[in-house]
C-alpha cells in the first residue's frame, strides 16, 4: 500500500502523472463547487424550484463554472510549477521568481476575465441566470486573480513539499551509501592487517621449523573462513566472535608457549545476541603487539566479556615492558579515547560508524599494563544468521 502510493506521488511514469494531475483538479473542481453552490439557490428557488431540486441545479451550475474558468488557475499554477521553479529555484534566483508569480498573475486575471465575460455569463444568459451586479472588468480581474492565488498556493505548497522531500531522500541515499564506502574501506584494512600479523606469527614458527606450524595453518585456516564468509554480514553472532577470539589466542599461545600466560573469563547472557563482526579483535592484535611480543619474561594477558542486559562489557588487560612502544594515545575523556594504529584507529571508527552515542571506550596505558574497557549498548533485536557453505563446522575453542 505505501509502495502504491509513493510511486502515484513521485513517479515519472505519463500515466501516474496524468492522474495525479487529474485528481488534484479534480478536488480543486468539488472545493469550488461546494464554495459557491449555494448562491444560485435562491434563484432557482424564486423560478419556482423545490429546494431540492433548486439547491441540485446550484451545484451544477457552480460546478460548470469551476470547470468553465479552470484553464486560467492552470495558467499560474503551472506557469509557478514549471516555469519559475525549473528555473530560478535551485540557482537561488527568488527575485526572479517573485516577478514571474506577478506576471502569471495578471495573465491569469485576464484570463479569468476574458472567460467570465465571453464565456462564462453568455452560458448564465442562455440559461436565464442573471449577470451579478457590479461586474465591472476591475471586478473580474480580481475575482480571477483571487481562485487563480488560492489554487497556485495549494500547487506550489505541494511542489516544494515534493522538492524537500526528494532532495532529503537523495541526501539520506548519498550518507547511506558513504557509511557503507567507509565501513567497507574499515573492514578491508582490517583484514589485510590481521592477516599480515598472523603470517608474521607463522613464519616465526617455520623458521625454527616447530611441530606446531601445521596446527597453526589449520587454526589460520578457520579463521579465514570466518573472516571471509561470515564476516560479509553487517552482523555476527557474539557466540562466533566469541570462538574467533578464542581460535585467535589459541593461534598464539602456539606461538609463545609457555611465555604467555592467558586468563579468559566469557559470561552473562551471550546466546542470541549480535555484534559488527571483528569488532574486538583489534584490541587483541594490539595487547599482542605491544604487550607479549615486546616482553623477554613472562607476559600476561586478562580477558572478561560479560553480556547483561543488552549491555556488552568487555576488559582487556595485558603486562607491558616498560620500554616498549606504545600505540600513540590521547588522554582518556567521556565517550571514546582517540587512539592511534591502524587496528585500533578502526575499532573506534567502526564504534562511531555502527554505534553513535551507545559506547564508551577508556584506553589507559600504564607503566607495566595496558588496559581496553569498553561498555556497548548491543541491538535489542537478535539477528538469525544462516551459516554459509564455507562456514558450516563450528570453529573449535
């Protein structure tokens, strides 16, 4: 029903302009009608007419006379629509507007005039209605110009009306499809760079040629799939992003063994629930960069997810040489903390691009920590993503 009628309104098509045309004159033809079809009433009535009959007579022959002058309300009306606006509207030229609207004005008068005295009153002659009183050429040319004003008002406020509202539909179609440039050009980045830190992972392991790098090519193996198949949709189940952090530490702890010290904690109400796919995993790659392989000692990494009520709590500490090069971070304020590198530069672009005003996010770096807190605001509705071809085994924990 709403699609039925958005395209009667702003089709294109001959047909449905045809019709638009012929149901707004239509409506202006009854508005007349019913305005002035009770003053050949009393005349009818004087011949000798029943009320009923003398007040059916009135509106037929007031509606004869609003179709009878309606070719000089079209001269304003279309001459406003497409004339003056085609024209002078979006170059700004208002002035030149304005003189138009005059001089459509006066043809539409003379117009109006010209039909009332040539037309309209030997009509009334012929059917024994009598001349109105004072009609002199001053009067006609107002009257004219009176329903000539009223019908171009209703016309040009429904034109305008149809501008606003097209440019602003164009307008919301420009931002959506800039979201959609950006995020996409986000995710892209996201990929490559993930990808890039995971091969570097793997060739440190080739290079001592270690029993595990097959297991890693399998743990890699996984995460593409997801990263390639499921990632694709705007939304992810938390449950997948869950075990892709998961598969992801697990890739390295193969890496640095018994060096790294991984404490996880996921609770709360995590089943059905959605997120924007590798939303967190760049807090990881940067706890990793920055934090284990930087330290020669032992090094630690702290994780808790926790879901209540829609709200998405997520903690990320880990252990940090003293000497070691940190991301370039801006003091924390209220809402996001700008922070540098490309992993970390995306996640909270991402954050601002899929979450306005439902996150806050704390970086705070330390002597020997780092510390990632984020509270977001998850969607009330759970999304239903069927599995694809490609990603139908469950990712292992």
């Amino acid at each position: 029903m709403q699609l039925s009628a958005s395209k009667f309104i702003f089709s294109n098509q001959l047909r449905h302009r045809l019709a638009r045309h012929g149901f707004f004159w239509g409506v202006v033809w009854l508005y007349f009608t019913l305005l002035y079809g009770i003053f050949p009433i009393g005349f009818f009535i004087d011949r000798g007419f029943s009320t009923l009959l003398a007040t059916l007579l009135g509106f037929l022959s007031s509606g004869m006379d609003a179709i009878l002058f309606m070719p000089a309300h079209m001269i304003l009306a279309y001459g406003i629509i497409y004339v003056l606006f085609p024209r002078y509207l979006h170059k700004g030229r208002y002035w030149k507007i304005v003189v138009g609207v005059i001089f459509f004005s006066f043809l539409t008068a003379c117009a109006s005039a010209f039909l009332s005295a040539w037309v309209v009153t030997p009509v009334h002659t012929r059917i024994g209605i009598p001349r109105v009183r004072g009609a002199s050429l001053s009067y006609l040319l107002m009257a004219g110009l009176r329903g000539g004003i009223t019908v171009a008002g209703f016309v040009a406020a429904i034109k305008l009306v149809k501008i606003w509202y097209l440019k602003e539909q164009a307008y919301r179609q420009i931002e959506k499809e800039k979201f959609q440039a950006e995020l996409q050009l986000l995710k892209s980045q996201i990929h490559p760079h993930f990808l890039f830190n995971t091969l570097n992972n793997l060739y440190a392991l080739t290079l001592r040629k270690s029993e595990q790098s097959p297991a890693v090519v399998l743990k890699l193996s996984q995460l593409l799939s997801y990263m390639l198949y499921d990632c694709n949709a705007s939304e992810v189940l938390l449950e997948k992003e869950i075990a892709f952090m998961k598969n992801y530490i697990g890739l390295e702890q193969l890496r640095y063994g018994a060096r790294l010290e991984v404490s996880m904690n996921f609770h709360g109400d995590l089943k059905g629930k959605s997120i924007a796919p590798l939303l967190l995993i760049p807090f990881l790659e940067n706890a990793f960069k920055h934090g284990t392989s930087e330290q020669l000692e032992q090094a630690w990494i702290f994780l808790d997810l926790a879901v209540d009520d829609n709200v998405l709590t997520f903690k990320l500490v880990n252990s940090r040489d003293t000497d070691s090069v940190l991301p370039e971070t801006d003091p924390p304020s209220v809402g996001a903390t700008s922070v540098g590198g490309i992993g970390l530069q995306n996640v909270r672009k991402r954050l601002e691009l899929l979450y306005p005003g439902r996150y806050e996010l704390t970086i705070q770096p330390e002597e020997e920590t780092f510390l990632v807190d984020l509270i977001l605001r998850l969607p009330e509705e759970s999304v239903v993503l069927k599995p694809s071809a490609a990603s139908v085994a469950e990712l292992p924990a």
